[in-house]
C-alpha cells in the first residue's frame, strides 16, 4: 500500500524533508520497494545498491578511482575576494558512513603542504557521506599558481591553477552533457562517442589552463526518471486535475531519492567530466534537463501538481549537492540567491563578473524569473567593484535567438483539436507526450522569444542596459541549449553607432553541445530561415551573426546556414588586459570526429566615454 507524504514531511517552502534512515540504511517507518525493485535479486545497476556496497558504503569497482573509497573531489569555484587577493573554492567529496572526517591539504609550490582545510558535513544518503571542504589561495601579484592539493593528504595528487592579481583571467564554457534518450548507438558511434569535445577542451586545459568552467545546464539528463513504472498509476489518471491532486506517495519519495543520488554519482564520477572536475573548477547553472525534460514550461494543471512539486524539490535538493556543493539549509550562506531559487553573482577577478541566473525554479509557463528575483540580481550587480569591464550573464537558453512562432501556433492548433498523431510522420510519430501535452510545447514555451516570454525578456534585456549605461560595463550573454553553435548580438539601431561607444551592443555567444546530438538540418534550415532583423523596442534592434561562412571542412555549410552550425562544440574566454576586450572561441568538433576548429569572436569593452541615452 502506498502511504502519501505526511504533512509533517513537507512544507510549501521547503518541499518534502528528507527521509530519515537508520544505521542500516532502510528508510525509518520500514522499507519502501518500487515497481521492478524485489527482495534478494541482483542489483540494480541504475540504483545505489548496484554501485555501492550496501553494507559499508564503499564504492563498487566501476566507480572506485580511489584506494580510500571515496568519490571525488570535484573542484568548484566560489569567488575572488579583491580585497584580500584571496580564490575561493570548495571540494566535493563522497565518503562510506563510518569514516572519520576528510581533509583537503594545497600546495603552490613556495614551500610545503598547507595546514588541513577541515570538511562541513552537508547531508547523508544511506551509507554515503557528502562533505564540502572550502579552500583559499592567496593569489600573487604577478604570477599564476599551479596548486597541488590531496584529501587526507595521501592518495593521489590533484592540481587547479589560479591567475596572479595582474594576469587575465580564462574559462571556458560548454552545455548538454549528456545523450537524449531518443539517440540511439549507431548516431552515437558516428558523432565519435561521448568525448570527442571533451578531449580536446581537456587537452586545450593541459596546454594552457583554464581557471574556471562554467557549465551551461544539462550538466547530465535526468529525464530517465520518467521510465519507471512507479509513475504508471498516476499518469493513467485521465482527469487532469484529479491527477493534479494525487499524492506524491512515499515509494514514489524513495524511487527519486535513489534516482537523483545514483543517477549524479554515474553521470558525474565515472566521465570526463568527473575528471575535469578534479584539476578545472565548476561554475554550474541549471537547465530543464537537470531536473526533468521542459520542467517549468508546463501547463499550470500539471506544474502545481503534487508529483512535479514535490519531485522538483529531489531534483533540486540533489543539483544543489553535487552542482551547488551546498544545501537549501546553507544556500544563501554559500551566496546563492533568489525570492526561491537559486542564482549566483562571481567575480572572475576585477575586470570580469558573472552572473548565473537561475532560471528553472520560479519557472512557470508564464515567468521565467520571479520579478522580486530580479530586483535581487540588480542590487547586487549595481554593488559589483568599479574597476568591472564585463559583465557575462549565463543563460540555460539564448535570449537573442530566431522566431519560433509559427511552430508555436501549429502547436497550440494541434493542442486544440486534440490531435495526437499525424500519419505522414514515420512510424505514426506520437506529438503527444507522457502527461498528453504537444511534445514539443515545452521547447516553444522554454525559449525567451517564445510569446508568452517576450515582455519579461524585454524588461530584463532594457534593465541591463541602464546598467551597462550607468556603470560603462559590457554585458555579454552566453548560452547553450539548443544543441548547435552561433552568435548575435542586440545593439542600438544607429547604424553610425560603433560597439564600443553603444552601451545597448549586447552580444550572445551560443554554445551546445558538448555531447548531445545537434539537430537535423531541416531544422536547422528551418530556424535559419527565421534569423531576422528584429527590433526589442525603438532604439535597438537584434540579429544573428554570419559566423560560420565556411564549415569545419572548409566548404560552405549545409543549405548555406551560416548562422547557426549543427556541430559539438565548446567556447572559451580570455581577458585582454590592454584594451580590456574578451577574446571568445567557440570550438566546433572537426567532422573527422577528430579536435575542434575555433570560430573567433571579439567583445569590445564600453568605451567611459560612451554614457549617451
């Protein structure tokens, strides 16, 4: 028998509370089993007794990159502290119940080990620990650190590097790491596997490291969630709203808890990008597929149901342990903000700061980010040092991007007439999906240039203008998303107005994805056709750069859309102390499954002269 979730386990801010397990790991009130889970049987491998010993904790050998049995260290970068000349970070580690309290030892080469850094205690899931050590660098004048550092000061060596107080700062940024689970292995097997791009930003890394990288959501996709046949009962109720107002059931509490927990320690631990953890610091924001494929861009019936707020709140709890190093209890003390969610605001020294909104928790189909959110976000960047020249706002999905609106409309006509299905489509295609929505209304409702977004966008995008004009910062966006690479830019619709004296030049650098498949090309072809001149409002006006005149191969690419290319990719960003620009890359994936071929872009810094209406 299902029990629900008492009231005394869930609140509307906090969402449900943790389950409590005893010494042996079985959830206190006795255990709770999910459909194909049975006593006795072989684990399972996408659960955590198929990847930790249940009696220990101790990590199984597909997992165990340690002698000790810890999981780990993930590096993340927290902030530079200017006054002080002072890196801050934290190390994630994962350790079995039972072993004492881990340490994290630096060493940057001007004498011997640093004194231990001490761990915090964060939370707990069955037998395994999670730990967030915080670590400080004092940075030199003119010289970059190589930092050395071991947890227990034994085992294996790691490194990061740091910039001195008078070099340029460089990151990198990337998106989508991960695999719909719609491609199969043949188109896996032809775009060269999971880690074509992440070879080479890791090779690039060795070369001439980068400082931070800001991962640009769908760090993995949890959309596997929605598999299980827990779920079965509730979809099956056809009343919405009575499906609406079903219980979020204790199995279905157990089923997420295990999921999320074990679906970050694969996707994380046993990845090039678990080892890019452990020697470049992450940066991380959220997009839908974090939590669950369109969460936020949902018909109301279904976003206020129990299951979605309460299974949001697992999702979230987890992206905050493993992507945030922090708790909903710690958040605002590790300088997350938000009226609920969870934005961040770092200066990568003191010429460049970013801004990581967050832009899933306050989703809803009709707002993007809570209006007292923004408020919150501007009084902060307003309060940022005087001597920042860029300001780059991280963005889940582009904010200068082609019009999807007449897809939107067929999509809303479809949801009208209650088709399902259209028999010219291959296999008779379902456009519904698992809650009986058009399948691709949340991607519509996901973009900022969607309908219902465009006013808040607008508002958003002129706020950051009397920023930039008061402060003569330039603010860049970069995003991912949307699985191929571009740029654009708003801008002032003076033409006789360069981009260094317009404080309205706005550019976007689009990058994605590191790993997922890029779309067709008759989608491509299709958003191409739609890349137009657009004005936000009378004074400025918005377009997509012809950046890809030439593909990878050196010929024109595809149907000649050379404004978005369907390609893997990554981009980086390096400070140019002497006119204070940032030099951009975006490093396309060779067709040859073999490196990257980087496409450059150059963001001027806001002339002090330029502060003009």
């Amino acid at each position: 028998m299902d029990f629900p979730v008492s009231n005394s386990q869930f609140n509307e801010r906090s969402g449900i509370q943790p389950i409590q397990y005893d010494e042996n790991g079985i959830p206190h009130g006795g255990p709770a089993y999910y459909p194909g889970q049975t006593m006795n049987a072989p684990a399972d491998p996408d659960c955590y007794e198929g990847n930790f010993d249940a009696e220990t904790g101790e990590p199984l050998a597909h997992l165990r990159r340690r002698p000790d049995g810890i999981i780990g260290p993930a590096l993340l970068f927290v902030d530079t502290d200017l006054q002080t000349a002072t890196w801050h970070g934290s190390v994630l580690l994962l350790v079995p119940r039972g072993y004492a309290s881990p340490t994290v030892t630096l060493n940057d080469g001007s004498g011997g080990p640093s004194l231990p850094f001490p761990a915090v205690h964060l939370d707990t899931y069955k037998k395994t620990v999670f730990y967030r050590v915080d670590i400080q660098v004092k940075l030199d004048v003119q010289n970059e650190k190589t930092i050395e550092y071991k947890v227990n000061n034994t085992g294996p060596s790691y490194r990061f590097f740091v910039p001195a107080q008078t070099t340029p700062w460089r990151f990198c940024f990337w998106s989508c790491n991960g695999w719909s689970l719609s491609v199969s292995d043949k188109e896996k097997k032809e775009l060269g596997g999971d880690n074509v791009v992440w070879d080479d930003l890791l090779a690039k890394h060795k070369v001439v490291p980068f400082h931070v990288q800001v991962c640009g959501g769908d760090q993995l996709y949890a959309d596997k969630i929605w598999s299980s046949d827990i779920w079965k009962p509730w979809l099956a109720i056809k009343d919405k709203y009575v499906r609406r107002d079903a219980p979020f059931t204790r199995d279905m509490a157990t089923y997420a808890d295990d999921f999320y927990f074990t679906h970050y320690v694969k996707c994380f631990f046993n990845s090039k990008f678990g080892e890019s953890m452990t020697t470049l610091p992450i940066s991380c924001i959220i997009d839908d597929h974090d939590v669950w494929d369109g969460i936020g861009s949902y018909p109301d019936y279904l976003q206020n149901s129990q299951v979605f707020v309460q299974l949001k709140e697992y999702a979230f709890k987890y992206w905050l342990l493993f992507q945030g190093h922090t708790t909903q209890k710690l958040c605002r003390q590790h300088n997350y903000f938000g009226t609920h969610g969870y934005c961040w605001l770092k200066r990568f020294g003191p010429y460049t700061a970013a801004l990581g909104p967050d832009t899933r928790y306050e989703r809803s189909i009709n707002q993007i980010i809570a209006p007292q959110t923004y408020d919150l976000m501007f009084d902060r960047i307003n309060r940022m040092p005087f001597s920042v020249k860029h300001l780059v706002v991280f963005l889940g999905v582009p904010i200068v991007y082609p019009r999807l609106t007449y897809i939107e409309k067929t999509l809303a006509g479809i949801k009208s007439i209650g088709l399902t299905k259209l028999s010219f489509l291959a296999k008779q295609r379902a456009l519904v999906n698992i809650w009986g929505e058009p399948e691709l209304s949340d991607d519509m409702n996901d973009h900022w240039t969607s309908e219902v977004h465009m006013e808040e966008r607008k508002q958003f995008v002129l706020r950051l203008q009397e920023f930039a004009r008061q402060r003569n910062v330039r603010v860049t966006f970069v995003a991912g998303d949307v699985h191929c690479c571009g740029a654009g830019r708003f801008a002032s619709s003076s033409p006789q107005l360069p981009p260094e004296r317009d404080h309205r030049f706005m550019p976007q650098i689009i990058s994605s994805a590191i790993m997922n498949i890029p779309p067709p090309n008759l989608v491509i072809r299709a958003v191409h056709s739609s890349a137009k001149t657009y004005d936000l409002d009378r004074a400025t006006n918005e377009m997509m750069y012809r950046l890809f005149e030439l593909d990878v191969n050196g010929k024109a690419p595809p149907n000649n859309n050379c404004k978005l290319l369907a390609r893997r990719n990554f981009s980086s960003y390096v400070e140019n102390l002497t006119n204070h620009s940032l030099i951009v890359n975006i490093h396309v994936q060779n067709d040859t499954n073999k490196g990257t071929k980087a496409y450059p872009i150059n963001v001027p810094a806001l002339d002090s002269s330029a502060n003009v209406v």
